[in-house]
C-alpha cells in the first residue's frame, strides 16, 4: 500500500484494520490532493478533514461503486458517523447536492435528485440532531431526529416553508456553514423496526413541518438540466420511499472500541 498527497487542508490518515470489512477499496481525493489504492481483505481507510475546528468525514472523496461493505448482521443497521448515498426507490435518483443556489424562494443551495451512481457531491453523513449529540458508530433508532450533512459543501439537509420551484410543494434545500445550522435541520427517520436497517426502505419526515422528503419527478434545466426536484410534502405515498446504498458505514461497537479506534477528542456527532 502507497499514498502521496500535496496539502490542500490539515490531514489525518488513520489505518483500522477490521473496523470495516471489504475485499476491495479504492479511493481518490479532490484533484492534486491525493490518490490512494488499498487491496486486503480487513482494511479501512477513515479520512478525517480538519477545517477550521470542525471535522470533516471523506470530504470531496469519490467513493468507488466497486466497494461493497461485507454483508453481515452487524453492518445491517444505519449508524452515526456513516457515509451514505440515499435512493429514492420511485425515481430511482439519489439524494444530491452541489454550490448551485436556488434563483427563488429562499436562494439556498440547491438540493436535487440525480441518476449518477458515481456522482461524488451525493455522499451524506448521518449526524445528530442540532444541539444534540450521536455517538459515532450508535445504530440511529426508528423515531429519532438526525442531520444529513453534505460532505463536499458542510450544508445540512434542511427544509422550511419557501414553495419549491418546479412543483411549489415544501422547498428543501442545504443549509448552514460548515456542519452546523438550525433546527430546521432536524429529520425524524421513519421505519418499521427498532432501527434503520440498509435494506429497508424509509421515510425522512422534517421535524419542524412535518413534510416528508419527496420526488414526484419534476426535471430542471439548464444549469442542471435533467436533474429532479427533491421537496417536502405531508401525502404519504411512493413518492418519499429512500433506501440506503453506497457508502461506509460505521461499525457499532461499545465505547472502549470506538475510544482505541477514533480520534477522541471528536467522537460525537
């Protein structure tokens, strides 16, 4: 295993064989930035970006669609910390967003649904509720508030009362700087079980407005043609059904493994 990177932003590399399990990872950073392989059948790679005192998970990472977490009962949940695509099983687009703002309502940055599987600006990082803390590697529970945090922008998830563009139904947009903005960053996850499972198909209810993330098929044009209008809306249907797909996931573990793996001074979430 080799790596050579230019600094660009404050770096950790940190090596926790087992932590995850896969039998092929593959990796790029942000162009100039770094350009890593690693082959093995135990071994993980948790970057960690340090920008002024917040950190960042796989910040700008493309993620390889080749990489696949080993299926096993313990991977199966959802856990804080985790980085994740989201599919909407209806449209069959993920959850995505990018520094393109809204021309109306409240001009934040855009949140938009695309068919891309590759596309590296539709990793999200499962957090805890504002003000309120998730131990990384804690399977998020049925009924519980989180944030979702755009890794390569640090906007959240977020949703209010302006009228979405195209369908003038509940605008969702990114919001906040750097990981941390309001209240309305809050989404209740909505399942069957007692947690949410990766293979099951969830609802994302906003907390402040009760509107559950939604696609009904709405398709911008230029400067992002062909991408779909991710809002909120209170009709329960096909239409706000998610399910987790790429990403990496952290392992549920007691505190004395997550003391031993992770740097302590940020193992909250």
């Amino acid at each position: 295993m080799c790596y050579r990177w230019r600094y660009r932003w404050r770096l950790s590399l940190i090596f926790f064989p087992g932590f995850f399990s896969a039998s092929f990872f593959r990796t790029s950073l942000l162009p100039g930035v770094a350009n890593m392989e690693c082959f093995g059948n135990s071994l993980a790679v948790l970057v960690l970006f340090f920008r002024s005192g917040l950190w960042m998970t796989l910040s700008g990472f493309s993620l390889n669609s080749a990489w696949k977490a080993e299926a096993s009962e313990e991977l199966s949940v959802v856990t804080c910390g985790s980085v994740l695509k989201l599919l909407n099983i209806r449209h069959n687009v993920r959850l995505h967003s990018h520094d393109v703002r809204y021309g109306s309502g409240s001009g934040q940055q855009s949140v938009t649904g695309v068919t891309s599987v590759e596309d590296s600006n539709s990793y999200w990082i499962v957090r805890g509720r504002n003000n309120g803390v998730c131990q990384r590697g804690t399977p998020v529970k049925c009924g519980q508030a989180i944030r979702l945090t755009h890794v390569n922008t640090g906007r959240n998830l977020h949703s209010h009362h302006f009228s979405s563009p195209l369908s003038s139904n509940q605008e969702v947009s990114a919001f906040g700087e750097e990981g941390e903005g309001d209240s309305l960053d809050d989404w209740i996850i909505i399942c069957g079980g007692t947690e949410w499972k990766r293979e099951e198909a969830v609802r994302l209810k906003h907390a402040a407005t009760d509107g559950l993330l939604s696609v009904t098929g709405e398709q911008y044009g230029r400067p992002i043609s062909g991408q779909r209008e991710v809002h909120a809306m209170l009709q329960a249907g096909q239409h706000n059904y998610w399910k987790v797909m790429e990403g990496v996931f952290m392992k549920p573990g007691n505190s004395e493994i997550h003391s031993s793996t992770v740097v302590q001074s940020h193992t909250e979430l």
